[in-house]
C-alpha cells in the first residue's frame, strides 16, 4: 500500500493477490510439486492430483487449509506458466475433488 504526505491509498487488486499467494505455506507448494511430478501423463502432458493426497501429505491441519483458503493454488501455478482446472462434485455427484495441471499454451506463443 503506498502513502504519500500522510494520505492512504486503497489496496491495489495487484498487492491483494500477491500477498495471497505468498501467504500459501512452503509445505503446501513442495507436496503439489511432487505430487505433480509423481502423476505427470506425458501421453497428454497433463498431471491430476487428487484434493485428499495434498491434505494427507501436509501436517497442516485440514481445518486451517481450508479457512486460510490454502489450496487455492490455481493462481500461483498459473503465474508458473500452467492451466490449472479444479473439480468437485455437485450436490449430487459422489467423486474426489482434484486439480488437473497441463501445460498453458499461451505461454508459448510468443
């Protein structure tokens, strides 16, 4: 946040995000990276990490990842130069949320 001569300006979207994403713990990111490395598919240069390994790999408790908003990883592994989809069940659906991490082409066409 900047100051000049004593006023305060707004918090920029910019300063809320990066600060968000840094709040994420060091344990959080090493277990995501190796669980996308252990379940890269290189047929479709994609890796699927299921909700449930993260939070049994972290000694983190459940209850403060989720209150922190801990596994919101999606914008720092995008700012890494992947796509990252999230999925959870419906109300009526019955499956394991997961990411899928795949490679972001964007990246690569300049």
């Amino acid at each position: 946040m900047e100051t000049t001569e004593g006023s305060v300006k707004p918090i920029t979207f910019e300063e809320v995000y990066d600060a968000k994403c840094q709040e994420i713990p060091n344990e959080i990111i090493l277990v995501v990276n190796k669980l996308i490395k252990e379940n890269f598919n290189t047929s479709d240069n994609s890796s699927t990490v299921y909700q449930d390994d993260i939070l049994n790999e972290i000694t983190i408790e459940k209850e403060r990842v989720f209150r922190n908003h801990w596994l919101d990883i999606e914008p720092l592994y995008e700012s890494a130069g992947w796509d990252v989809s999230y999925y959870q069940p419906a109300y009526c659906e019955n499956f394991p949320s997961y990411f899928v991490f795949s490679k972001n082409i964007d990246v690569f066409l300049f």
